[in-house]
C-alpha cells in the first residue's frame, strides 16, 4: 500500500534543506523535479530525503539552528564528531563544534 504523500509540504522541507546546504543540491533537484510531475521516487531517493531529513522532524527546531550548520565539502577535512566521535559532516559555527549527521541538530539546548 502506497502513502501518499503532501507534495507541497514535501517541497517546503527540501527547500529548507537546499537553503541550509545540507545535502547535495543535485540530488535536491532530481527530487523536486519529479516530486512536481508526480512521478515516484526510487528507493535510493526515498532514503536519502528520509536521512537527512529524519532530524528535522521535531517541529521545535527552528529556522535559524538550522542555518547555523554548515555541510563540510569533500575537500574539507573531517574531524570528529563533538558527541560520538564518528567522522562530521557538519561544522556548527554557534559553538564551533563539529557533529555528525545524527547530532548536528539538537545538539545545544539554545538551538531549540
């Protein structure tokens, strides 16, 4: 049974996610493109809005945490994360810390 799903909300989040860096812009576009025909994503799509959005299901977040996160590129070097010690993705330019794609969001009770 498929589930469908709210088109413009849908929408609304991946261009929150684009605004923010996270993720990567082409991907993004593939999405929306065929988000806006109706056409059906492929599992891979599927899994990569339902990663890197899974952590901005909290409606509690705000906006402005978000932008403070920034994605490092493929160039950048990768330290660890601040809370698990895993590889980061993320730099937090609030407390100039670098987190994963688990803890770069809830990670400082001013971000909520």
């Amino acid at each position: 049974m498929d589930i469908p799903i709210d088109s413009q909300k849908t929408l609304e989040i991946i261009e929150r996610m684009k605004l923010a860096k996270i993720g990567e812009y082409h991907k993004w576009e593939v999405i929306i493109k065929k988000i806006k025909k109706e056409q059906p994503l492929d599992s891979e799509e599927l899994e990569y809005y339902t990663i890197l959005t899974r952590i901005y299901k909290d409606t509690a977040i705000t906006n402005r945490s978000k932008i403070y996160h920034t994605k490092l590129s493929k160039q950048d070097e990768k330290p660890r994360c601040k809370i698990c010690g895993d590889s980061a993705l993320y730099y937090c330019n609030m407390n100039d810390q670098y987190f994963c794609t688990i803890h770069v969001v809830g990670h400082d009770e001013n971000e909520l």
